[in-house]
C-alpha cells in the first residue's frame, strides 16, 4: 500500500507542487508518501483515485464520441494552455487535463488516432464548443 500513492499520483499527472496543492499539504509530505517513508492518509487515496475517475469518465466521453462517428474525417481535441483553463473545466491543473488527453490516445487505434489534431482549447470553433 505504500506505493499506491505513487502510483495514483503518477496517473493524475500532477506534478509533486501540484499534488501538494491539490491535497492542501507541503511537497515534503508528497514527497514523503511517495518514497514510502510516510504512510499516506485513506483519504487522500480517496481524493486521489476520485480526480482519476473523473479523468477517465472524460476520456471515454471523448473516446465514445470518436468511435460512434467513425465516419468523420478529422477531430481536433483541445488542449488546455495554462491551470486556469483547466480549472474552468473542474481540473485542479493544466496537468490533469493532459492526462485525460493521453488516456484518449492510448485506448484509441492507430487510424483513430490518425485523425487527431490537437489543437489549443478555443483557438478553433470545435473547441471554443468543447465542454471537455
């Protein structure tokens, strides 16, 4: 269990200072449970493993979006350009959102992926109307 944060952490894709400013402690702290030095809090998993399910709730509604219109030439998914913006989108980071863009490409196919172009949130029509 010792390395289950580790492990969580590194699928949010926060960054350490991140981390640490999502769960409200020092860096020292992530740094501690990281390393196994320190056994980190229940509920920090808890808050952890909730912003992974979120994540992953997003990239299947992407991914689901994609395999259903099959027949679309292009899609261009928007990235966001600093924390603010992915804040607006309930992301506690820039960093987060990343995360849900790679776990789209990953479960996708190679000729899905094909037809991606990842675009700034906003700099397009499409994604000025994304909600993702």
């Amino acid at each position: 269990i010792k390395m289950l944060f580790k492990e969580l952490l590194k699928n949010t894709g926060l960054s350490n200072r991140e981390s640490a400013a999502f769960l409200k402690v020092s860096v020292d702290t992530v740094k501690s449970w990281a390393s196994g030095r320190r056994t980190c809090p229940q509920g920090v998993l808890i808050e952890l493993c909730s912003l992974i399910e979120k994540q992953k709730i997003c990239a299947k509604n992407v991914i689901n979006i994609i395999k259903f219109n099959a027949d679309v030439e292009n899609y261009e998914l928007g990235f966001c350009c600093d924390d603010d913006e992915a804040q607006r989108l309930g992301f506690p980071f820039k960093s987060a959102h990343d995360a849900v863009l790679r776990m789209v490409l990953l479960d996708l196919k190679y000729y899905d992926i094909l037809k991606i172009k990842l675009v700034p949130r906003g700099s397009t029509l499409p994604t000025a109307a994304a909600e993702i």
